[in-house]
C-alpha cells in the first residue's frame, strides 16, 4: 500500500519563518512526540550570520525537562526494542523518502542559522540521507552467526539495541550529523535523546517532524537545546548508555572523558588539520580548482576542509595561480546562487580567524591573499572573511598549529614527499589528508605511509559514504568505533552469545559433572 504524506507539514517553530513575523519565537524542545515549550530561566540567541537577524532563543532546557525526556526515552526504548528490524527497516524507508521530498526546505534553514550556499546545504542533507539509505537496508548489517558446537549443542550471536542513546552535535552540518546518529541508532532499535548545536538547531527539529511522520514513534526520538548543563546531564545520567558526539577537541575530550567514567560507550569524532600534499607532477588545473574549493569552500568550516597545503618541489611555483583563483570566489549570502562561500558562524569565529591571520603575519609568514575587513553589499554586519593564503608557513607558527575553522590556507615548502609525509604524520589530528599526482607509485607510498584515517588520492575531500565509515584518526577521534557503516551499527548494539542444548531426554545419567564443559 502506498503511503500518503502530508505535503503541508505542521507548524513547526521553523525559526527563520517565524522570526519573519512581529516576535522571536523560542526554539522548543521535542519530547515525548510533542514539540514543548521550555520552562528554561536562561536562553542563548539564535542569529542569523549573514545579517545579525535574531531568528529565535534556544532553552538552556531545565533539569526537571531532561529527567521527562531521559524518561519518555526509556519507556519508548522498552517498546521499540520489541519491534522487528523489518519493521523498523520500513520506517526509515519512509523517513529517507520524506527528506528527499524536503530536502530544499531543511537546506533554506541551514542557509538562514548556519550560512553556507544552498547548493553547498543540500550537500549537507544528501551526504546524511546517505545514512537513512543505509538504515534502510540493517536486514543483512544485523544477521548474526550460528554454529553447532557439540553434539545437538549450538551457538549463537546476535546484536541488541543498547537502550537509551544520546548524540550531541556541532554546528558545522546541521543535518549532516544528526543523520549520523539518530537513524542508525533508531533503527538497530535504540532510542535516542539528541542535543542539536545551540547555534542552528532548525535542521534537527525539521527532521524530528519528518520521522514523527514516517512513524518514530513517541519517546523514541527526542531532542532537548541548552549547552554545558544539559551536555553533563547527558554524561551522567544512568539510564543512557552510549553518546554520539561531534564537535571541538575541548567539549570532545571532556565529555569521553566524563562519559566514560560513567560506564559509556562514547564515540567522539573531534578537530582536524588536513593537509593537501601537491606532487609537481599533479594535474596543475584540477588540483588547483580541487584545493580552492576544498579549502575554502563552506567558508572553510568543514572537519575535512583542507586547510594546510604542503606543497613539494617546484609546485610551490603555482601559488600565485591559486590566489587568483581564490580571488575569483565570491563571497557573500547563502541564497545567492553566484555565491562560492558564505559567512563565518559568529562573531567571535571571525575574530578568532582575524587574528591567527595576523599571527601569520606576525611571526613572519607572508598574507598572499588577505580575505580580512572584506564588506558584503547589503550584508555588512555578516561574519564575513574572505579566502585567505598564508604562504611560507612553519610546522611550529599558530597558524599552523591552531584549527583557524575559516577560508584561511596555511601553505608550507618541502622538497621531497618523504618530507612531507613526515611533516603529516607529525601532526597531532589525523581526520584526513589528500596526495594530488600522477604518479602511482608516489600515491601508493602516500597511501601505505601516511597515518591519516582517511586518504584522498586526486580526491580533496575523501568522506567515505555508506556502508564505509568515517575512519578519522589520531588527535581527531576518541573511542574505537567509527560512524555510520559496519561501525555505526556496532556502537549503537551489543553482543548476545546463546549456547543451547536441545536433545533427546536421556535418563542413562545420575551424576552432576563439576569440570568445565569442554
Ligand atoms: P563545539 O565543541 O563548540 O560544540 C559541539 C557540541 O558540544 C555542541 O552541541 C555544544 O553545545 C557542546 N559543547 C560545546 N562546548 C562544550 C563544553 N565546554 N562542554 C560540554 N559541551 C560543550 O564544536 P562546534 O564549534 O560546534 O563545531 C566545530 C568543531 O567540530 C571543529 O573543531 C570541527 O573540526 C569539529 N568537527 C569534527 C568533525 C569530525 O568528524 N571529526 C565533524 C564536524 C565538526
């Protein structure tokens, strides 16, 4: 039977919308199926980072609201557990159908509360509904395994949900990451309470819609704003047993760490460095154009943006090609579509970009192209910074060393791949790196020697999709067990081993054994 969707969803607190009419409306929780009013004494403002438009106020949600959403979360878990992957399989065949069918509406509210392009916040739906596609397929990723171990005795695996999960989210892919979490987590049969960034949580509560509507049900999905508080109400609470995290080195190591020492499963994807390592002998035009774009596209606030460019031999000769090309991208509102990059998400992030600009220049590296005090027509209060070329960079300058999160490129010499596979591997984060040549056995000595989690071969970007995982490593990821992919589906199960006897009654035995079966 064919389902019919609503194509008029419910009137959904859609920040941007609202803010459009007289008054700022409050973001809401969404507990127990229903989208709540907080009761919350403290609220952080949502803005818009192109213009300063105050779009909505974001709970810091109160302890007694956590308790109800820790609570429905259980109760629904209980429930939910009980229901056949097959069952929850439809569900998301649903869920990933309605996104498709809203992905231009989730990508406009990413534009308003984060600022990257439309084209580009489509992307960020996509490469989410990505994972929806994989939830949708958890029949063959949750079989387990069976094997007769003795005479009319056998063994068997399978994995169960775990319960009550969190995730708690960064600002940078406002669907993106969500979607690595809630679904997977949903459909292995868990519930999950989610944490959208306090600074553009629209995209989550559009989708907490969408799966109302495929058929999550009640209690099964929650989500709950706020920031410090709520997170360590999150790693405390006893009846949630794994958290999701995303986000900066800082919140990273305290919430593993807190986490953890409260018996949870925690994966924890944090900051990165990447660096582009270009071969003289590479394709000069494509890898320009990939670089440009990977390095300063979505405003450089990608965790797989590449930001460092470790250019070998003679290549370091391109540099002023690649400054005439970042000069070409304009900069300015998302839903412009002749814009390449949009704003940085607050004030304090340009600031920040600002100033390690100036370090560079400060401890003697060269501002090749300098996107600073850069003012967007009709726009001038937006967090603009405009792409940014540091060349003559050292291994030991703030620039370097420091995430920038901003269209900055930092450049460094070398003269050999051997040297720079050792400046890579020397650095602290390992998320993901990028070797640009022709050559296959100077790719295959990058792929083979490098220590990064994730390689790119003439590829800028190199995210694996479904069923892979998002394998960064090192400094960039604590705990073992990867997103989406096989990983995914692990972290947010555990294992059960039955071993059973069923034989024929024999009545020739009168005696217990004591040794140990074997
Ligand atoms: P952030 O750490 O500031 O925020 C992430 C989440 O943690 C938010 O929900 C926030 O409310 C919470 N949080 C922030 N500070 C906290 C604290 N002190 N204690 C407890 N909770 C806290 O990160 P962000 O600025 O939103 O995101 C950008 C960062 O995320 C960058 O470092 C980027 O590299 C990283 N990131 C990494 C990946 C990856 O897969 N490795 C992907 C996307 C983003």
């Amino acid at each position: 039977v064919q389902r019919s969707f609503s194509t008029n969803l419910p009137a959904l607190q859609h920040a941007a919308a609202a803010a459009k009419s007289s008054t700022v409306p409050n973001i809401k929780n969404y507990i127990n199926g229903e989208f709540v009013e907080s009761q919350a004494s403290k609220w952080i403002e949502l803005k818009n980072p192109a213009t300063q438009e105050l779009l909505g106020m974001v709970p810091e949600t109160t302890h007694e609201e956590l308790v109800e959403a820790t609570k429905s979360a259980e109760y629904a878990a209980k429930e939910w557990r009980k229901t056949t992957v097959l069952q929850r399989q439809r569900v998301m065949m649903d869920l990933q159908y309605l996104i498709r069918q809203n992905q231009d509406r989730i990508a406009e509210n990413i534009v308003e509360e984060q600022g990257k392009t439309f084209v580009d916040a489509k992307g960020d739906v996509f490469r989410g509904l990505q994972v929806v596609e994989q939830a949708c397929g958890l029949t063959t990723g949750l079989m387990g395994e069976k094997l007769t171990v003795a005479r009319d005795m056998e063994t068997y695996m399978y994995r169960e949900p775990l319960g009550v999960t969190a995730g708690i989210c960064p600002f940078n892919f406002p669907a993106m990451i969500p979607l690595w979490m809630f679904p997977l987590s949903i459909a292995a049969g868990n519930s999950i309470i989610m944490k959208p960034s306090e600074r553009d949580p629209g995209a989550m509560m559009m989708l907490a819609e969408l799966a109302a509507e495929a058929g999550v049900p009640k209690g099964v999905l929650n989500i709950v704003h706020g920031s410090v508080d709520c997170v360590n109400y999150i790693c405390d609470a006893p009846e949630i047993k794994a958290i999701s995290f995303v986000g900066s080195d800082r919140a990273g190591q305290h919430i593993y760490t807190r986490g953890n020492a409260n018996g949870k499963r925690v994966q924890a994807n944090l900051g990165a460095k990447n660096h582009a390592v270009v071969l003289p002998d590479a394709n000069k035009q494509a890898t320009l154009n990939a670089i440009a774009g990977a390095a300063f596209g979505a405003a450089g606030q990608r965790c797989m943006a590449l930001s460092t460019l470790v250019m070998v031999g003679e290549s370091k000769e391109w540099l002023p090609e690649l400054a005439e090309r970042a000069q070409q991208l304009k900069v300015g509102y998302g839903m412009d579509p002749e814009v390449d990059l949009g704003p940085v998400i607050t004030v304090q992030a340009k600031e920040r970009a600002e100033r390690l600009i100036q370090s560079g220049a400060d401890e003697g590296a060269n501002l090749l192209l300098d996107g600073r005090g850069i003012v967007v027509k009709g726009y001038e209060k937006g967090n603009f910074v405009g792409p940014t070329i540091i060349t003559d960079v050292n291994a030991n300058m703030e620039c370097y060393r420091e995430e920038i999160f901003a269209p900055v490129l930092v450049c460094l010499n070398v003269d050999t791949l051997d040297e720079a596979i050792e400046l890579v591997n020397a650095n602290p984060y390992g998320n993901g790196t990028a070797v640009f040549t022709n050559s296959g056995p100077a790719a295959r000595k990058f792929e083979h020697e490098i220590d990064v989690g994730q390689v790119g071969i003439n590829v800028p970007i190199p995210v694996p999709v479904p069923p892979f995982s998002f394998t960064g490593s090192r400094g960039s990821i604590l705990g073992d067990m990867n997103f989406y992919g096989k990983s995914g589906l692990l972290f947010y199960t555990k294992p059960k081993t039955v071993t059973a006897l069923w034989k024929e009654s024999d009545a020739t035995h009168n005696r217990s054994s004591v040794a140990m079966p074997t």
